[in-house]
C-alpha cells in the first residue's frame, strides 16, 4: 500500500507504508521512464493508482505507482 501527499506548492511525495520498494513509471508522450524522484512534479488529478502530473519543463505526463 502506498500513498500519495500533495503539499500547497503542489509538490508530489510518495510515502510507502509498508515499507515495500515502489516502482515509479512516468509516461509522457507513450515513452515511459522509471524515476526515483517526483520532487518536481505537479500535480494535476488523480486516482487510485495514477496520478497526472505537469513536469518541469510544462511536458504532461502520468506517473503510475505500482508496488514491486
């Protein structure tokens, strides 16, 4: 089980409560990235699992979580 804490600047922090490795794919643009860090994300909506998110550089992309 993970969760999602979204702070006022709108910075995304995955907390992982069981302390289980968490993968972090980032799709943008149908080419996906496995990232460490979302530090420089926005957010934009989300749900159970998938989050949308605007990146540093104004690209969109959709970070899925997903437990390893």
């Amino acid at each position: 089980m993970f969760s999602l804490i979204v702070k006022r600047d709108g910075v995304v922090t995955v907390l992982n409560l069981n302390d289980f490795p968490i993968r972090l794919t980032l799709s943008v643009d149908s080419k996906k990235y496995k990232i460490k860090s979302v530090e420089d994300m926005k957010l934009l909506q989300s749900n159970e699992n998938e989050v949308r998110v605007r990146l540093k550089e104004n690209s969109f992309g959709v970070l899925r979580l997903e437990n390893v």
